[in-house]
C-alpha cells in the first residue's frame, strides 16, 4: 500500500494509475522492467575504439583476402574481450576497400 507524498492519505488505485483521494495527487506505477534479449554475437557491431583507430596506421599488415573485395592485404591486430576465459579476438581491416571483419581461430 503506498500513501500520498503531499498529505499522508493512502492512495486508491484507479485504472493502473495511484490516486489521492484527498488532494488528488497521481502516482504512475513504477515502469515494469522489460525483458531485454541477449544480443546474437554474431551481429554485434565492430567497434574500433579510438585509440585503436589511430594505432591503425602502423598496424602490420598481412596477407589475407579480404571478403569484400579481393584485395589480399589487411591489417590485423587482437582485441582482448573482458572476460578472461574468452580468447582473444583478431581483427582484420582490408588495406584498399576498409572492411573489417573478424577472424576465429
Ligand atoms: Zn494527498
Ligand atoms: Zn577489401
């Protein structure tokens, strides 16, 4: 049972909205928590953060093809996920057309 912030009545329930019957004070009920679906791994967007971003005009580069384009050099460097017991992810940006993708070993 909730009572009413400006004069101590308690609240009647009307509709799905907390009503004072003295002052007329409205209380919404607090927001339900919605269900939030794990996000599929494999869609999650690619994020070069900005530090890797400027490190990535030294990246080394190697010989790989690129899925997009043909081209067979991309640069490649390693991201290491939070979690300690996941491996460690490598990425690889093509050198010509910027795509970048990711490689499990
Ligand atoms: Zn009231
Ligand atoms: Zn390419």
């Amino acid at each position: 049972m909730k009572f009413c912030p400006k004069c101590g009545s308690r609240l009647k329930l009307v509709g799905d909205t907390l009503k004072c019957p003295v002052c007329g004070v409205e209380e919404k009920p607090e927001n339900k928590v919605l269900h939030v679906t794990p996000k599929n791994r494999e869609s999650e967007p690619i994020i070069v953060v900005g530090e890797e971003a400027e490190k990535l005009q030294t990246m080394p580069t190697t010989n790989v093809e690129c899925p997009k384009c043909g081209n067979r050099e991309a640069y490649y460097w390693f991201v290491q996920t939070r979690s300690a017991d996941e491996p460690t992810t490598q990425f690889y940006r093509c050198t010509k057309c910027g795509t970048t993708w990711r490689y499990y070993a």
